[in-house]
C-alpha cells in the first residue's frame, strides 16, 4: 500500500514539541499529509479520543505526567482498536516487551525512524484487516443465523406434520371395511367410517377402478403398492394422491389389516415451491454452502460452492464430496468423527478446486437430525480464506527479512569501517611508489578489498535492497551477456538460448545488481540440471492490471518487463517453494551453496520496484519470472561526469567525526597529503565541543552517522544549531542513512557510502566546498 498523499489522522502522546515535529516531518517524508494533535496529560488524552476520531496513535515511553504504558492501557481498556506505536529515546528491551504487552504494535527509537513509514503502513494495513475481518465475521453471524431460521422453521413444519398427520392413513381389515381412518383422511375426502364402508370401502374411493383392481391385486400378492390414483369421497371433487399400502399377517400369514396411507400432492408441490425459494435464499450466500449424507453424497450445493469449487450442481449431486473435494480422505474422516461425538465442527480445511488448485477454507458444520433425533446429513459452511492465507505467509516472511536486514546492518557497519581505511590507503600508497612489484601488490590489495566492499553490498542487497547508480537498460543486452557467461563456463551438456523481441521495453535499473538477479538464476538452474538440459532466457513486455496486483502485494498496476529464466532441472517440491527465498535456506549439500543467491535476488528485485513469480514441479523443470517496471518514455539517462583525479585543497580545515580510529586516521592523512587541515572528534559530543571551539577555521565537517553516545542525525541537528550555513558531508556503510542524514539538516549537502576511496572523498570535498554559502 503506497502512503502517496495518503491523509493521516494522528493522535501524538508526547511531552517535547521538538520531537512530535520531527515525528510530523517524518510521516510527511514518506508521502503522508498527517492531521495531527499532541497531548501530554491522561485528561488531554481521554478528551482527544472522545471528541476525534483517530487513524494512529504514537506515545513516548517516558513522560512528566504519565508514560506510554498507561496510554496504552488507558486506549485499550477504553475500547479503542487504534494502532499504537511506541516512540522514545530511551526504549530498552524489557520496555519494549512491556509495551507490546498492553497492546502497543510495536516501538521505534527516535534516533532512528528509519522503519516509520513501512511500520505505520504494516499497523494501518493490520488495522484494516482487523475491521475486515469483523465485518466478515458479523456478515457470518448474519449468515449463520439466517441459516439457523430457516432450519427452524423447517423443524417446526415437520413435527407440525408428524404431530396433525398430513398424511391420510386409512387402516381396513381382511374384509375390506375401514377400522381406523386420521382425521386428515375424514378431512381430504369428506368420508367418515361408516360413510367409507356404505361406499365399499377403500375400493370404492377409486375413480378409476382400474387402477384400483391393479392395485389391490398388487396388494394382495405381494403385500405392498405404492402409486398414483384418483379419489374421490361423498362429497367432495376427484383427487389425485399417492398412495402407499401395506398389509399385516399374523403368525399364519393371514392378512389381518391393510394400511393405506394417502399423500395429497397438492400439498407435496406445495412444500416443493418452499424448498424452491429456501434453496434460492441459500444460494445468495458469499459462502459455499453444502449438505451431504452420512457417507459424504452432496444432496445440496449452491452456487457460491460452484463459484469456489469450480463444479456445477450436476456434477456434484450424488457425488462424495470425499472423493472429488479431497486429495485425501483424512481430513473429512476426522471431522466426521469430531461431528458425530460433538454435533458441530469448526476448522480448516485444504480442499480442491476443479482445476487442480488447491482452496483453503475454513469450514462450519453442524450435524442435522431427523425426527426421530438420528443424524441424517451434515450442513456445512465453508469461507474460502485462500488469500487471506497467502497474504499472512508474505507478512511473516517479511518480518523475517526485516530481521535478517537489522542483523546484516550491523554487520556491515563493523566491514565498512575496517575496509575503508584499506582502500584509501592504497590510494596513497599508489602516489608514492614507483617499483612495479610494489604497485603489483598494492593492487591486489585494492582488488581484494574492494572484493570485501562488494560482499558487504550482497549481504546488505539481499537484507535491504541496496541502491547503486540507475540507467536504462536493454533486457536484450542483458539476456545474452547471460548466455555468452553460460555458453563459457557452464557444462557443454546445457544449451543456453535467448528468446527477446526487439521492440522489447527498456527498465531503469543498476545494471550490475541486475546482472547479479539474473546470474543466480542462472546458476541454480545450472545446478538443477547435473544430466543436461535446455537454460531458456527470455523477455516479455506485460500489463499489470488492479485485479492481478490486488493479489500479488509486491505488484503496482502498469508496464512490466518480465525476464523469464526456465529450465528443464529437477524442480522444486511443492513444500520448499515457499522457503526458497529465505536468507541462508538451502537445499544444497554443505559447503556447496550459502542460502544467500535467492534471497539477493529477491531483494535487489523489489528494491528495482519488481517482484518474482516462481512456476515448478518435480521433475519438469522451473521458471522463474522476474518482473521490473518499464521506462516507457525511451529517455537516455546522462551518465554523470566521472572524475578520476585526486582534486587538491587550498588549506581549507575540515573536521572528522567518527568513533573508528583507523578510519580517523586514514582519512586525515589523505585530506592532509592533498592540501586540507585536519581536526578530528571520536564521536557527536567531542565533535560539537571542536566545531564550537574553532567555528571560525572549520570550512567543512565529515561526519558517520552511527556512533555511540551522539549519533550522526544527532550531530548534525546540533552542528546546525551552532551555525545554520555549516558544509556537512555524512558517511555511512548503510544507504538507508543518506534519507536519514538529509532530514537532520540543510547543511548536509553530500552522503557518501563507505566504505568511499580517496578520489570519491577528495571529490566530494571539492564540489561541497565551491557550493555557494
């Protein structure tokens, strides 16, 4: 869900103006136009939420008056579902953990709202589902209870029957004369006993006495007839009914009595038309609706289960729902048990669609009794929650992901920073020597170190989606650079092919970290297929329409480029499609795959706007479907201007911040080798203290943005306090920070990623330094 221009009523429990702004600005950064209101007190807080409505709630975990532990409570036991997002400069664990147990959604530092936007997104998002959910599930009680009325009454209509007998029941003996006859048979044909035996009985009845020779010589023989007849008493017009006779013998086998029961079919269309207009009402129902037997025989099925399942009613009538609804019969076996012991069942269930896909549902079933109170058939509901599913197994591996990427951040902070001081050295041991060996040598320095520098952008692409320089692209180009790389070093027994149009669109992208999406493909492809096989590449342009990116989270409506990277390997089983994609997942023996390709490839992927679709099965090969947005516009991107001297200083004094000593070392003797004065600070505080102490000399400030004690925004919030005109370039291993060094302050006029060379630096410095004050 993007926030573009997206309006936010926010309710800020926070005692600082400074801190609730800053909070502002920073919604307003990732594309909100927040309505917002501060409060500081538990009576402020009640009035705001009486009066207002509110979209989300952020509270300071300490506070003067009150913290956010009692807002929280004081929100929930209100009765308030608002999603509540703690924020505080002080926050530890035990904390947090408190806060998230009187309900809050989750907590951020204020010195790091980096994970603002995409937090306040995910509670808004869980927000909606929330109330989603509960319409659904009123609309389900609505449903249910409907459901329930109309068994009620059809409960009702049936002991109402059995208790006045509808039915006409005549009993005659061996002669023929009437012993017994119900009160609806004196009613339906207008006769009473005496009445029926002056007219001769049963037999006289008859309008047709064909019909009645046939039947009672029927009865006679075989001691049972049914079937349809005229009759007609007294009184009263001709009938038709049907008919049902039985006899009863004694211990000798003589008939001792006839029984002859009487339905009026008048009645049966009747109740017919009724069933007629329930089984419509049914069929109105969002959910599939359907009543078997005892063994499973659909005797019901409406036309949200055709809608769901796929299958007409002709094709599921008198069908077991086990043998066309079921992979396996386990499932039904179970709760068919649960039913017969309880009465009811409720749960989850994997079905099958008529396609082959399968539904997820979550079913409702209640056993239904006859008369007599044995059970009959089975009355079942079922919600189809396949994608609800679905999009709960993407939210979870994205908090996955979002943990491996706070654990890759700070991995590659710690690299940064020992590789920087490595690559800029080299930098000057490259002016100084002269002896071939030497310079030998210190390039394979350099190329080692920058090999590191690149390891530490894999683990932080996979982690984060890294960006590095965009241009466009020909997918073209880049499939068949692919196929020269696989023709090369890939078995002769795999034949690379390249499928493309010309007229294929361009995307903008970095063309390295592409390259890199593609190889992994490539090479799992390679290791799928250890026989041989066909790599086919290829490239499509595609449509994206609401419907389709409605149901892929990662897909935005529009142009897409789709590169496509198919094999004829082994496949995927269907229980590890799933995981593929997970940092360090592997199916590969150890020492032979680190569990990092997919998940690089997934990252740089959505870090380019794109997202992946993966087709498989054992033994019939894989495809996997890169999609990235279109440039349409064909518009060449201007390559920047690339610099490769080493620009020189004028005496001008620069002031170093950052907590790594060998990284203050060796950026304050390559500034000094090229015609800078150098001051430096080991971490915020110390560099303030100097920046106050020679404001006058100091042209420029290079500052980290994660240190202890002050912190780069820290920093430079602070430093342009003490001077609104300061030049300040921020420096960090995590690109994430460049947005988070420009909100600081004005003043920040460069960002560069470390670990940064010599040349970048000197660069960097010179063009901050011609900018006008």
């Amino acid at each position: 869900m993007s926030a573009s221009d997206q309006h936010l009523r926010v309710l800020i429990v926070e005692d600082s103006e400074d801190d609730t702004l800053l909070l502002v600005q920073a919604l307003r950064r990732g594309g909100y136009v927040p309505d917002w209101l501060r409060v500081d007190s538990e009576a402020l807080l009640r009035t705001a939420l009486e009066t207002r409505e509110w979209d989300i709630v952020f509270c300071d975990y300490v506070m003067p008056a009150f913290g956010a532990v009692r807002a929280v409570r004081m929100i929930r036991e209100g009765g308030y579902d608002l999603p509540i997002i703690v924020v505080s400069g002080a926050v530890g664990e035990e904390e947090a953990v408190e806060s998230l147990r009187f309900g809050a959604g989750d907590y951020l530092p204020k010195n790091n709202l980096r994970r603002l936007i995409p937090v306040v997104q995910r509670e808004l998002r869980e927000a909606a589902n929330r109330q989603e959910q509960q319409l659904r599930e009123a609309k389900n009680r609505q449903s249910e209870e409907a459901l329930r009325a109309v068994a009620e009454q059809e409960l009702t209509r049936i002991k109402m029957a059995v208790e006045f007998a509808s039915d006409a029941i005549a009993v005659m003996d061996e002669s023929g004369a009437s012993v017994y006859h119900n009160r609806a048979f004196e009613e339906l044909l207008g006769c009473n006993p005496a009445q029926l035996n002056a007219a001769g009985g049963a037999r006289g009845l008859f309008v047709h006495q064909q019909v009645a020779d046939e039947a009672f010589e029927a009865i006679a023989k075989m001691g049972s007839w049914a079937g349809n007849a005229y009759l007609a008493g007294p009184t009263r017009k001709p009938i038709q009914l049907f008919l049902r006779a039985n006899v009863a013998r004694d211990a000798v086998g003589k008939v001792v009595t006839t029984t002859l029961v009487c339905t009026d079919l008048r009645e049966q269309r009747r109740a017919q038309g009724k069933i007629e207009e329930q089984a419509a009402l049914l069929d109105h129902a969002q959910d599939a609706i359907i009543v078997h037997d005892l063994t499973g025989r659909v005797t019901y099925w409406n036309k949200s289960a055709r809608r769901v399942f796929g299958w007409s009613v002709a094709e599921a009538e008198s069908q077991r729902v086990q043998d066309f609804l079921y992979r396996d019969g386990e499932q039904f076996d179970a709760a068919m048990e649960h039913l017969l012991r309880h009465g009811a069942w409720t749960g989850e269930l994997t079905q099958r669609h008529k396609e082959g896909q399968e539904v997820l549902v979550e079913g409702r079933w209640a056993l239904v009794r006859d008369e007599f109170g044995d059970p009959r058939s089975v009355l079942s509901i079922n919600t189809d929650i396949t994608e609800k599913k679905m999009l709960e197994a993407q939210f979870l591996r994205a908090q996955r992901m979002e943990s491996i990427g706070t654990l890759a951040g700070g991995i590659a902070h710690d690299l940064n920073n020992v590789l920087g001081p490595i690559i800029m050295a080299v930098d000057l041991f490259k002016l100084k020597m002269v002896d071939p060996r030497d310079l030998e040598l210190l390039e394979t320095v350099a190329v080692s170190a920058q090999r590191g520098a690149e390891m530490v952008k894999q683990v932080l692409s996979f982690a984060r989606g890294i960006e590095g320089q965009r241009a466009l692209i020909r997918p073209l180009q880049l499939l068949k650079e692919l196929q020269r790389i696989a023709r090369d070093t890939f078995p002769k027994s795999i034949i690379a092919q390249v499928s493309a149009p010309e007229e294929t669109w361009n995307v903008l992208g970095d063309y390295t970290q592409l390259h890199q999406v593609l190889l992994n493909l490539c090479v799992n492809a390679r290791d799928a297929m250890p026989q041989g096989g066909r790599l086919q590449l290829s490239a499509a342009n595609v449509h994206i329409d609401p419907h389709f990116a409605a149901m892929h989270p990662d897909a935005r409506p529009g142009a897409y480029v789709v590169l496509e990277v198919a094999d004829t390997g082994t496949g995927i089983m269907p229980d590890i499609v799933e995981k593929i994609f997970e940092p360090f997942f592997t199916t590969k023996a150890i020492g032979t795959g680190t569990g990092l390709g997919l998940s690089t490839t997934l990252a740089i992927t959505r870090s380019h706007g794109g997202f992946i679709n993966v087709e498989s099965a054992p033994g019939h090969g894989t495809k996997f479907r890169v999609h990235l947005p279109a440039d349409l516009e064909q518009n060449e991107l201007q390559a920047g201007e690339r610099h490769e001297e080493f620009p020189r200083g004028h005496g001008e004094c620069v002031l170093i911040i950052d907590d790594e000593a060998s990284v203050r070392s060796i950026t304050s003797q390559t500034l000094e080798a090229f015609g800078y004065r150098v001051i430096t600070a080991a971490d915020g505080a110390e560099g303030i203290a100097r920046f106050a102490q020679h404001s006058k000399d100091i042209a420029a400030v290079l500052t980290d943005m994660m240190m202890p004690v002050m912190d780069g925004g820290a920093t430079i919030r602070a430093l342009t306090r003490l001077n609104p005109a300061v030049k300040i370039i921020a420096a960090s291993g995590l690109t994430a920070k460049a947005a988070e060094a420009e909100a600081a302050g004005e003043g920040v006029k460069f960002f560069l990623p470390k670990p940064f060379t010599a040349s970048t630096l000197l660069i960097a410095l010179r063009d901050l330094l011609r900018t006008a004050d």
